[in-house]
C-alpha cells in the first residue's frame, strides 16, 4: 500500500489508524494495550504496523517477523522479539531468569516449562519499559513457531498495568487458533472509491475504464494487489482492455506477479534473493557471506535487488512482502535451491547457530547420511533441552528420513514420534510409530513404541482408549527397565481410576496386571509398594491393600526423593496417604509436593500440587490458606487458558463455607466440561461437594441423595471414602438407621485396617451417630480426642457440632452449650459459615444468644486483590507475588494501589495491622 504523499496518512484507513493511535496513547498514559490486526494476505497489516511505528516517537520499539521456514525452530520468534532487551535479563528472578537463558540456547539446563518461559517474557517486557513506553510490533505472527505463539498470547493476556503495547498482525486463514480469544481488529478491502484512489496513485500512464473496473472488483480492495497487478499487465491490455480474465485466487495472482518480476532479473539477482529467502533471520553478513561462496557480484545483485522493489538491505534483509520469499523459491530448482542451503551451512557458525547449520545442511542431502543424521539427533537433543519440542521433533523426524542403517532408523522414528506426541502432532506422532515398527526395534524398543501409542490414544481420545496400550506396554517394559514399567503401571491405574465407572475392564485390568509382574514382595521399593498395595485394594479388598499402601506412604515421607522421582510420584502418594486417612503424611507431603513443583517452575505438576494442598487445608480447618492455593491455582489456570482449576478449587472450598451458588456453579461448570465429561472421579467429587453442602445447610434429603451417588465407586477411594461420612450423617438424620449402619461398619473395617487417628476418630464420630445413650456419649468423646490427635480440625469442630445436637436432644444442657460453643468457634474462625450456622441455632436453642455473623469488612476486596494483600502482608515482594499469580510486578504493584485505596491505608508498612480475614470478597 502507498501512502498519500506523506508518512502519516494510509489511504482508506482512517478509522484502523485511529484505534491503533489510541492504544497508543494509552500505553503513553502507562496502560498496556494487546491488539491483533487480521487480514488477508496484502490488506495492508504491514503498512498499519508501520503507521504506529512512524507515530512511535518516545517509545521503545522492538519488532519481530515470523518467516514460515523458522516455524519448526522452537522460540526463535520470541528470542527475535526479546534480544534487543536481554540487557534487564538479570533483574529477573532466578527460575525465570533460568528458563529464558535456556529457551534462547544461551545456557545448557533442565528444559523449562512454557508458561515459566512466559513468565519470565512478561517479566522482562515490564522491566525494559524504564522511563518511556514500550512498543512490540510482530508481523506475520501466523508463522512464529507454536510456542512462542503461546508465549506471546500468554503475555498478552496477562498484562495489565505496564506501559507496554503488543500489536500482532496475523494473515487470515481458516483456522483462528493462532492468537485466539484477544482483541482483534480484522482488516477489511478498501472500498471502491479508495480503491480506485489508490489505484490511480500507481498507475500514470493510460487506463482504459473497463480495465479499471475489472481490477478494483477483481482485487476486492486489496491494496497490495491494486498496486501490484497493474505490473502484470501488459500496455495492450492496459489500454485497451484486451486480455483474458484471471481466474486464480488473488494471493495466487499476486505471487505470480512478483514471480514475473523475480525471472526478469539477471540470474545472479535471483540467486541472491533466493538466499535471503532461504535464510529466515535477515542477517545482511550472513546472507553476502553465502553469496560469495556462490561466486555472486554481491554488490552489484543486491543494487538490482533494491531497484527492482522487492528487497531492501539495511540493518536487515527485508522483502517487499511474504509472499516475495514464497515466489523466490519457486522461480528456481530443486538443485538451486539444494545449492544455495550448502552454502547457507558452510557460512553460518557452528559454534554460534549449531541448529540452524545443520538445518541448512540437512536440507542440502539428497539422500541417507549417517553423519548428517547423527548432527540433525544431537541437535534435536540441544533444541528439546531448552523446550524446543516441535524443533527437537522436526530435526528427528528429518534425521530418520536420512538415517542409512534400519536399526539406528528406527530408534530415531520412535524419538521423533515422541517429540511430536510431546508437541501435539498425534497424527504425525502415530505415522512416525508405524514407521519405527517396521524397522528392526529390540524388545525394550518395541515396548516403548506400545507405549507411546497408548499415551498417544490416551491424549487424543481418552483415558479409557489408551488403557490397554499402557498396560500391554508395562508388560513388555518390566524385563527391561522395571522403573519405567512402574512409571507405566501408575499412568494406568490413575487414568483407570480417573475414568471411574468403565463399562469393560479399568481398574481391575491394571490391578491385576501390576501383581502379575515380579518384584512385588515387602522388600520392593517404595513405589512398587505403592502400586502393590493399591492393586491389592482393588483386588483382595481395603484389609490387604491398605497396610501396603501406609508402609510405602512412610518410605516416601522418610526418604529423600530425586526432583523427577519427587514430581512424578509425591501427587499418588498423596492421593494414597489422603486414602489411608494418613493426615500427617497427607500434610507432610502436599506440602513437600507444591515447595518443590514451585521451585523448580513444574508448571505442569504444579496446579494438581496445589488442589491436593488445598483439600488437605480444608481438612485441616483452615479455609483461607485453602482459598489462597484455590487463588495461585486459578492464576495458573487464567494464565493456561484453563477454567478448571478455579472451579475445582471452589467445589472444595466453598461448600464448608455453606455458598450454594458457587457450588452449584463449579458443580454444573466441571460436570458439563467436555473434556471431563464421563470421568468417574468428577462425579464422585462433585457428589461430595454437594452432600457436604447441603449437609452443613441442613437438608438432609439432598445430601443423601449426592452421598449416595458419590460413594457408588468405592475404587476411587479418596472422595469416595468421604462420601460415606457424609452419607451418615444425613441418613441419620433422616431416620434411615439401616442404610447408616451399613455404612458406618464400612468406615469401622477401615479404620481398623488403617489404624490412624484420623480413621479411627471418624469411625468414632459415624458410630456415636448410630449408638445411645453413654455409648453414644462415650465415642462422641473420643472421636474429638482422636480428631484433635489427628489435627484435623475441619472434621474435629463437625464432631463437637455433632456432640453438642446429641447432648441437647439428651436435654443435658449445659454440656451442650460447652460443647456447641467450641463447636461454633472453631467454625467460625475457620470459615464455615454454614455449619458455624448451624452451631449458632443449636445454642439459640439451648438458651444461648449468640449474635449472627459480625458482617465482614465493607472493603470489598476482589479474591485476587486479597491474595495479593495476604502476601504482602506475609513479607512477599511484589516480583515474588508477580511470580506465584503469573503477573508482573508492575500489575502487583498496581492491585496493591487499589488495595490501600479501599482499605484506606498508603504503604505496605500499615498493612500489617489490618485484619484481612474479616474482608468480604468478591470473585
């Protein structure tokens, strides 16, 4: 598109320039501001990109441009948008500092995790901002590699309070997954009186009108191509009208005119555009140093170059337009191109770019090099070091194209297979696997191949479908490297167990597949005891299995764990030691779990680590430390894209708290998800939130009814156990003693087996409900006793409740008013207002006043507003806040201003002296 005669005015384009002049005016007044501007292909994205630029004086500028050939080559875009402000990298926590250095290959480390890597580029974007804006301009953003794509749209939705704008211009195509679900502002054709202003302002010489009309309805107002297709015509045609109509898509017709344009330059030119096309980064040195080894007049091919408008070297080499580079590889042959990637690779420095060369020199072989091969595998093995899946993906599955010997091709296959179902391409991943098996795998290669495809199915359709691979893959692994045959087992039972109510086979199948393999005796490790005595669970009942499960949880609070073995395993023997009512090792360990998933950035471990906290505090009677994991996990889950992590959070939290509507939200929200529908465990757990809900609200007949729907899978221990607690309550209260005593001998058997205080004080608290008189009296006793024993707080103050009901209805009242007293207490400091509620009426009723609720502060903090108080508060400095709820600092800072503003204070030293706890909140 050309401008009307000055910089500063796009024709047609008066209102785009007025939305992008207003972001940034507003990233001037120090807000941020994300944009993607989404168009066809020469609408003019590059020239509104340009018009901010020209308008950007006082900001700081970075750009980047995603060239289709570097979408393999993991971070490369974001390392092009970031390297002008590595500078401020220091100022930078250590994780995230780490995880930076090591997806741009500036350091050798543990790959970091994608959503630490965003982190880390938020953090860094906010820190380079200084005294003047900044502002982050990247064209053809649909050809950045997929994670800096996510990098990117991470960033952009999380920031909020820098002087920071993000501007993204994206080609239109069929699918919106590329930067989906951000401020968009979609680029339309000019209409036909712009058009044929723009049109005129190219053409000077004679036109005829019925030529005119066809090009300004033919190019739909595309500005690139009403400047460019008039190239194409000829003066007969110009003039005269005569010519046959063009048929082919308009993208098609522009590219063809610039590929006329590209043969009617002299052979060297063309040579030397095709090496900046072939080399994405638009190094200058780069691109003469190639040249030469071509034996090209490089000055005087680059003079033609920039003469003929479609290349311009400066700082960088940059075309005309995409669509140049694309034209400039079809305008020569297979052989130039091959030609021009071995220079590329003799030029760049293998010390310097080791995974660009070998690229270059990958695409030079025309057929199988071992040596070539071997390069392209120890690239792939730098590139997934730092992250880079799809790259270390992309290098494997070329160096098994190029690999001569079939066993060394097919280890490769199975790699490359691998790093594509680790990126996601679960097609091409199945491909890569067939083609492994058809080469010479050994037995431990084969089982890794079943492996592999049941994760694939697993991931693709469902835990269910995959099920069978697993466990087929764990029975040809054990001979050959029992740990990971261990690893394989768990994945099993857990997907089993998470499916819940299979129709055929689950966790029965992998029970009995886990004891069918050697080495499950006492003397096993710690994790095949783990298995075992989960599998004897299932298999020969709680009596056998539970001792197992207790021994192995006390070897992993005992000994020391390895960061891999502590991330793989801590979240099942959590979930066992929370089956085995082991509440101090329950405690110990989901404390153990989310230290080290925080510390080393495992942000893949690090929400399923926090859910497991939050119901042991829940437990453990304290409900704002729960409802403060329940906030960092909803950062996470706003950061990821995921809603699940705040609704699971809340169907824990808020049901003591006695908020029905927030329950029945979370509920119907987890029930109604996709991707969750048909999980037994979502039924069994959304099932428990509901019967504790209604049970602390008093209506019985609706928690018996959710009780009984969430103890159906007895498998799934866990909620499933607690469930039944439930039931009893509400089945006593009903007046159906039958069904309770069932289930009360149940939790008795248990208890037995499990012998801790926790277990034995719940069997004392459901079996003082089913008993009279001083028996009754008796084991309401030692149920508070074991309970507080225990330091399960939640469940201790619901036993005094529970007590002080019973010695009011025994009209022995002033016991019951000692009792219910605690009972309200506790309650009403930890925060379950409905049960607290309930313990308030009770006293009433015993002749006790007891005034309502003293209502909560008026302050009116938002949930995130409150954490971010309660940190700071804690002594956290804002990047440490900013690092646990995945915001800059600049945004904390920005919360905590509006904190002091609503409680009335004015620094961080008054905030000390408030009394967060009382604050009402709102979401």
């Amino acid at each position: 598109m050309v401008r009307d005669g000055t910089r500063t005015e796009l024709i047609g384009r008066q209102d785009e320039c007025k939305v992008l002049d207003n972001l940034l005016a507003q990233a001037r007044a120090g807000r941020s501001g994300v944009l993607v501007v989404r168009g066809e292909a020469g609408i003019g994205k590059t020239e509104l990109l340009n018009h901010l630029l020209d308008r950007a004086t006082g900001c700081r500028v970075v750009r980047a441009v995603g060239v289709q050939s570097e979408m393999e080559l993991s971070y490369a875009g974001l390392h092009q948008l970031c390297a002008p402000l590595l500078s401020h990298l220091e100022g930078l926590p250590e994780p995230q500092r780490n995880a930076l250095r090591t997806a741009f290959g500036m350091q050798v480390g543990d790959a970091p995790d994608r959503f630490l890597v965003g982190l880390a580029t938020l953090s860094l974007l906010a820190a380079a901002v200084g005294d003047e804006p900044l502002l982050c301009l990247v064209d053809d953003a649909q050809w950045l590699d997929r994670v800096s794509a996510q990098t990117l749209q991470f960033v952009a939705r999380r920031l909020l309070a820098e002087p920071v704008l993000l501007v993204l211009a994206v080609r239109e195509s069929g699918s919106r997954e590329v930067l989906a679900d951000l401020p968009e502002l979609a680029v339309r054709g000019l209409g036909e009186r712009d058009s044929r202003e723009l049109l005129g302002s190219v053409v000077t010489g004679p036109l005829d009108q019925r030529v005119r009309d066809r090009i300004v309805a033919e190019t739909r107002g595309n500005p690139l191509a009403l400047v460019e297709l008039p190239r194409g015509l000829a003066l007969l045609e110009m003039a005269g009208g005569f010519g046959v109509p063009e048929t082919r898509p308009l993208s098609s017709q522009i590219e063809a005119g610039f590929l006329r344009r590209i043969r009617s330059l002299p052979a060297q030119t063309q040579q030397l555009l095709l090496i900046a096309a072939t080399e994405p980064v638009g190094d200058v040195s780069l691109l003469r140093s190639a040249a030469e080894r071509l034996g090209i007049d490089v000055d005087r091919a680059a003079t033609e170059a920039e003469a003929s408008g479609l290349l311009t070297l400066g700082t960088w080499v940059r075309f005309r337009h995409p669509l140049v580079r694309s034209a400039a590889h079809r305008a020569v042959g297979f052989e130039e191109r091959r030609r021009v990637h071995a220079a590329l690779a003799e030029s760049i420095d293998a010390t310097l770019y080791p995974e660009r060369r070998v690229w270059h020199l990958a695409s030079a072989t025309a057929g199988p090099d071992e040596n070539v091969a071997a390069e392209l595998e120890g690239s792939a093995g730098r590139a997934q070091a730092r992250g880079g899946i799809a790259a270390a993906a992309a290098f494997l599955d070329r160096a098994t194209e190029l690999t001569p010997d079939p066993v060394r091709r097919g280890a490769r296959a199975l790699a490359a297979a691998r790093a594509k179902y680790q990126a996601g391409a679960f097609d091409t991943a199945r491909e890569l696997v067939d083609a492994a098996e058809l080469s010479h795998l050994d037995e431990a290669g084969a089982g890794r191949a079943t492996l592999l495809r049941g994760q694939i199915m697993s991931a693709a359709k469902s835990a269910s479908a995959g099920l069978p691979l697993l466990l087929e893959a764990a029975k040809r692994l054990q001979p050959f490297d029992s740990a990971l045959a261990d690893q394989t087992y768990r994945d099993a039972i857990y997907a089993a167990l998470t499916a819940g109510r299979l129709a055929t086979g689950g966790v029965r199948d992998v029970a009995e597949a886990v004891l069918s393999t050697p080495g499950h005796t006492g003397t096993a490790s710690r994790e095949t005891r783990l298995l075992t005595g989960l599998a004897r669970v299932v298999t020969d009942g709680y009596a056998v299995g539970a001792p197992i499960l207790l021994d192995a949880v006390a070897a992993f609070r005992t000994g020391e764990l390895s960061r891999e073995d502590g991330l793989g395993w801590l979240p099942f023997a959590c979930r066992m030691a929370h089956s085995t009512w082991d509440f101090a090792a329950w405690s110990e360990l989901s404390a153990r779990l989310v230290d080290l998933a925080r510390g080393s950035g495992a942000l893949a471990v690090l929400p399923s680590a926090l859910l497991l906290r939050l119901s042991n505090r829940v437990f453990a009677g304290d409900l704002r430390a729960a409802a403060s994991l329940a906030v960092e996990a909803s950062a996470i889950g706003e950061a990821t894209g995921s809603s699940f992590l705040a609704h699971y959070g809340a169907l824990v939290v808020e049901p003591f708290r006695g908020r029905e509507s927030t329950t029945r939200q979370a509920i119907e929200t987890l029930t109604q998800d996709r991707l969750l529908r048909g999980e037994g465990k979502v039924t069994t757990a959304t099932q428990w939130a509901a019967a504790v809900l209604y049970n602390g609200l008093g209506r019985y007949e609706e928690a018996y009814a959710a009780a009984e729907r969430g103890c159906e899978n007895p498998q799934e221990l866990g909620l499933s156990l607690q469930s039944r607690v439930e039931l009893v309550e509400a089945a006593v209260r009903l007046g159906r003693t039958e069904r309770a005593a069932e289930a009360v001998r149940t939790i008795e058997e248990m208890a037995q087996v499990s012998g801790t205080p926790w277990a034995l004080g719940i069997s004392a608290a459901t079996r003082a409900l089913v008993s009279e008189g001083e028996a009754a009296d008796a084991l309401h006793r030692e149920a508070i006793e074991r309970l507080d024993t225990a330091g399960v707080r939640m469940d201790s103050a619901r036993a005094r409740l529970r007590h002080g009901e019973w010695l009011r209805l025994e009209r022995r009242r002033a016991q019951a008013r000692t009792r219910l007293s605690e009972a309200h207490e506790m309650l009403d400091a930890a925060g379950a207002e409905a049960f607290a509620e309930r313990a308030r009426r009770e006293l009433t009723a015993a002749g006790v006043k007891v005034p309502g609720r003293a209502a909560a502060e008026t302050a009116l903090l938002t949930a995130k507003e409150a954490e971010i108080a309660r940190l700071a508060q804690g002594g956290f400095t804002n990047p440490e806040i900013g690092a646990r709820l995945f915001l800059s600092p600049h945004t904390v800072e920005w919360h905590l201003r509006k904190v002091f503003a609503k409680l009335g204070i004015s620094s961080r030293k008054e905030i000390g002296s408030v009394r967060l706890e009382t604050m009402a909140t709102t979401p």
